[in-house]
C-alpha cells in the first residue's frame, strides 16, 4: 500500500511540476508576444516608409506631366504656334491631378513627423517646395517664359527628389 509520505511526495512532485510547465508557457508565451508586437511595429514603419515613397514618387511623376506640356507650351508660344484647345485641357488636367497629388504628400509629411523623421520631412519639404516654386511660375499665358529658367528648376526638383529618396532608403534599411 501507499504510504500518505509517497502520496505528498508524488503530489508535490506533480504540483511542481505543473507549476514549471505553466510558468514556463506564460513565459514563452510573453517573449512570443513582446517579440510579435516589436515586428509589427517594424512591419508597420516600413509599411508606412513604403507609402511615403509612393506619394512622393506620384508627385515627380505627376510634375513631370506637368513639366513636359509646359515645355511643349512654351515651344509652340516661341514658334509662333497656336497651341491647340484639347492640350490646353490636358494641361489643367495635369494641374488638378497635381494639386491631388500635393494633398496626399501632405499626408506623408504628416507620416514622417509621426514617426520622428524631421530629416526625411525637411527632404520631402525641400522638394515639395520646389514643385509649387515651378507650378507658380510656369502657366499659361505667362508672357515671360524661360525655357532654360525651366530645365534648370526641372534639374534641381530631379536632384531633390534623389536626395530624398537616398535619405529614405537608408532609414528604411536601418528598419
């Protein structure tokens, strides 16, 4: 028969046992969990990073639109050309799709400033800044034109665009 000093014995010995397998699930468990929610906070920066990179990247595209029918403007204005109604028409839809465009970077600003990113943002600014310089500056009907004027700021929006996107492609690989 068993003794009532093996039954405490072997009930102790479960007991702990049970104690060391529950503690130890609660423990793997936390670790598990702290370690889940540092990667979707890593996950979600970079997510965010990407998003920033898009919107910016839509305003260059967008300016770019924008860019080469006011070249082609500016070239029909110097030959003298009637420039025709429907380019016109393209051109102010260019400037609509633009001032969507500046409204989306306006949230990746937003974006940056929420994830501490003032360098990215003073980038971002520097750019953004350029583009309305230019769309200011260059419309139709403005008699003063300068076509170099113009290649020249088109240049440093380019080179505005790359530093920015240096600067976040190394933050992003730090992520």
């Amino acid at each position: 028969m068993i003794s009532a000093f093996e039954l405490i014995d072997t009930s102790i010995k479960v007991g702990l046992g049970a104690f060391i397998s529950w503690f130890s699930i609660f423990w793997l468990s936390g670790v598990r969990f702290r370690h889940s929610r540092q990667q979707q906070r890593v996950d979600h920066h970079r997510d965010l990073m990407q998003d920033i990179a898009c919107e910016a990247e839509q305003v260059h595209h967008v300016f770019m639109k924008y860019y080469e029918l006011m070249h082609e403007y500016m070239t029909a204005t110097k030959a003298h050309y009637d420039w025709p109604q429907t380019r016109r028409s393209e051109l102010y839809l260019v400037v609509d799709e633009l001032v969507h465009s500046f409204n989306e970077l306006t949230a990746a600003e937003s974006k940056l400033l929420l994830l501490n990113e003032k360098n990215l943002y003073k980038a971002l600014r520097k750019f953004r800044n350029r583009v309305v310089f230019f769309r200011r500056h260059f419309y139709i009907d403005k008699k003063d034109l300068s076509e170099q004027e113009a290649s020249e700021i088109k240049r440093e929006i380019s080179k505005l665009r790359e530093q920015f996107f240096d600067t976040l492609s190394e933050k992003y690989a730090t992520v």
